[in-house]
C-alpha cells in the first residue's frame, strides 16, 4: 500500500511539472499563489491582510479560467486515488478502510483459487426458496428444511475451523446436478477468506489434469500433491466428474487419507453417493472419507431452473 500510493505521489509531481513547463503563463500565477502563501505564513512585511485575499482571489480565479481554456483538468495535479475515502493509506477515520478489506479479500481468493464467478456466492446469497416446503425427502423432511439443515452443516464447517481447525469434521456435501453444491463450496471459502483462513477451492478434474500434465515438464506431480494435501483447507468440489483412472484413484487416496491422518479439514462435493464412492473408486477411499467427513445431502430440482422461476441470475 505504501508503494502504491507513494507512485501516485511521485506521478502527481511530475504531472504538475511538466503542466508548468509546457503552459508558461500558467507557471506565472502559480508562482505568485506561492509567493502570497509564502509571505502570509512568514508574516513578511509585505504581508497585508486586508488585500491578500482580494489578490488570492483574482489569481485564483484566472487561474481556473487558464486550465478551463486549455482543458486541463483543474486538480491535475492533485494524486489520482483508487480510493478518495483513505486516499490509498489502507486507513480511515483510524480503522482499515474498505478498500483495504477488499484489497485483502481478492488476494485470499487469489491464493484460495476461487473463480471469480463464484466469489460472489455467499451465505447470504444462498436461498432456500430453491428448494421445495412440499416434496419430501426420503429422510422424512421437506427439500427446503433439508437444505436449511445443509446450510446450517456448513457454517458450523466454518465456525469450526475458526475456532479449532484440526477438531474440525469435514463435510461429504452430495445431491444431483444443480442442488448448490457447489455455490456452498464457494460460500465456504468466501467465509473463511474472511475470516483470515485461505483455504484451497479446486475442481478434482482439474487437478488431476494438472498433475498428469505437470509429467510432461519433468517436475512431476509432488508439488501439486503437496499443496493438495498440506493445504489448512481443502475445498474439493465435483468428485466424480473426472475420467476415473487408476491415478485419480491413487492420488484422491493419497490426499484424503494424508489430511485425515494429519487432522486438516476438507470439504468434498459430489453427485455421487458414498457408495457409488466406494464402487468407483474403492471402499478404501469412501471409507477414509466416513472418517474424515460427516454426510450432507441436498434434494430437490436444479438452483438454476429456480432462480429463473424468481428472476435471479445465476451468474
């Protein structure tokens, strides 16, 4: 922040400058401006308060008629602020400003690896008018007092980790296609970027992609498996969606079963059930997951035919 707004200052100077090299007659008064302030805050003789105004005045005035003629802006050479609140010191009125806040939060979702369609995915965004009062789910409860269940799992998710991160018991968020899975994942890692957590949101597809490309380089995939598994959370949305291989199969293990051992808390999203779990991808995998994470379900129709129904963009 100090940098940034000390490159403004820097920039504003030699803006001002090199406005009085190219306009003369501008240079002119404005070094009459500054010779009145001088002698005003030396009280030199010369100093008369009864017509120092009255000149300031006229000065001024054909001061701004200049740059009105010549369109030059008339605070060119005043810093241009990203923020005119704290003027880009990150403080204001002896708080953090909201911009610095903003600033913070944009880089924990650079280093969670959110999308940037899905940082605006909150809890407060997430409805539960998606889902239907009637229809019964086969847990004996309406569709919207079960997802209101799964939304209430998944912000003690988080208050957990704040609180105690390796006491914290991960989620199995599952359901069909367009339940909102993955709109609570985002939520999730927005609420703890927030709160000062940078977790890592990643599509398993696109990490395994990752790792089988990350060969072609020579480099391997250790980095990216580390990262993976030493991460303080994992967000792992859309198990399922991947070409099942037996190098998925390893290195879903190999992650799951390290952060189980280790205590880090994940999140685990997917069409699938924990037995289509255990069929695809071994009892071994689905077993690790029943131990590191508790099950949450989602019923109902697709969000997105919802939010149309109700005029809301589903982004």
């Amino acid at each position: 922040m100090d940098a940034r707004r000390q490159a403004k200052l820097v920039a504003a100077h030699q803006r001002y400058e090199q406005t009085m090299q190219q306009h003369p007659e501008l240079w002119a008064i404005e070094k009459q401006l500054i010779e009145l302030h001088r002698q005003k805050a030396l009280r030199e003789a010369s100093y008369s308060p009864a017509t120092w105004e009255e000149r300031v005045h006229t000065l001024e005035m054909r001061r701004t008629a200049y740059l009105h003629e010549h369109k030059i802006p008339q605070d060119f050479g005043q810093p241009q602020w990203d923020c005119q609140l704290c003027q880009d010191s990150g403080i204001y009125e002896g708080r953090i400003c909201s911009c610095e806040q903003q600033r913070i939060l944009e880089s924990r979702f650079k280093g969670a690896h959110l999308p940037s369609r899905l940082q605006e995915q909150t809890f407060s965004k997430f409805s539960l008018d998606w889902y239907s009062p009637a229809r019964k789910t086969p847990l004996g409860v309406s569709e919207r007092e079960q997802a209101a269940a799964v939304l209430h799992a998944c912000q003690a998710f988080v208050a957990a980790v704040i609180e105690a991160p390796r006491s914290a018991t991960g989620l199995f968020l599952t359901g069909q296609t367009g339940l909102g899975k993955t709109f609570l994942c985002s939520a999730i890692c927005h609420s703890l970027a927030e709160n000062g957590i940078v977790p890592l949101y990643i599509v398993f597809s696109d990490l395994i992609s990752d790792m089988r490309a990350s060969f072609q380089y020579d480099s391997g995939d250790a980095d990216l498996l580390a990262t993976a598994r030493q991460a303080p959370v994992l967000i792992l949305d859309d198990l399922g969606a991947e070409h099942v291989t037996e190098y998925a199969i390893s290195r879903l293990f190999d992650i799951i079963n390290y952060r189980r051992n280790e205590r880090l808390p994940m999140v685990i999203s997917s069409n699938l059930s924990l037995t289509d779990v255990a069929s695809i991808y071994s009892p071994r995998v689905a077993s690790r997951i029943i131990e590191a994470c508790q099950p949450v379900l989602l019923y109902g129709t697709d969000i997105r035919t919802q939010q149309r129904k109700l005029g809301i963009s589903s982004n």
